[in-house]
C-alpha cells in the first residue's frame, strides 16, 4: 500500500475595468495513507485461537497487547498492529 496524493484548483479572473481586475481560486489537496500490519497476512489471531473477532482487517492482524498494574513490563510497546486508513483533507478558498 502505497500514499496516494490528489491535487485540484480552479483560478478564473474577471476584468472588471482597465484598472480593476477580480480573481477567485479554490483549491483541494488529499493525502490518502494507508497504515497497514506486518501481522495481518499471518492469520494469527485464527492461530491463537482467537475467535469471535469482527469481520475484514480486525480479524486478519494480531490485536494489540497492553500490560497495566504494579509489575507491567515497561518496556513493552505491544505489537503496534493498527490497521486503518489516514486522509488529511486541504480545502483552500481565494478572492482578490
């Protein structure tokens, strides 16, 4: 899985008089990031035993483990197993 990024504007200028001219833009820009798991190819939750788990990307990675209490491992930064997908979404509005 790839980042993916789309880009859009659309500029019109309006000549009012010789000496007064009006411009608009509007932009849009996406950065689509897909985040993915190391484990989700494995089956491993399968492999655990693990049942009961929702159906699509949950299933297929190995959940994350977290340790908490008095004697929890502190060193221990679980499996980092997120799935999902990141969009940061730019819009941009312009007159002059």
């Amino acid at each position: 899985m790839a980042e993916t990024s789309t880009l859009a504007q659309i500029h019109d200028s309006y000549i009012l008089t010789p000496s007064i001219v009006n411009q608009f833009s509007v932009s849009f820009s996406r950065l689509w990031i897909p985040l993915g798991s190391d484990s989700a190819s494995g089956g491993y939750p399968a492999k655990a035993g693990l049942t009961g788990l929702p159906a699509g990307l949950e299933s297929l990675a190995f959940p994350d483990i977290s340790f908490a209490g008095n004697n929890a491992p502190v060193s221990w930064n679980g499996t980092n197993s997120h799935v999902y997908n990141e969009a940061q979404n730019t819009m941009t509005f312009r007159t002059t």
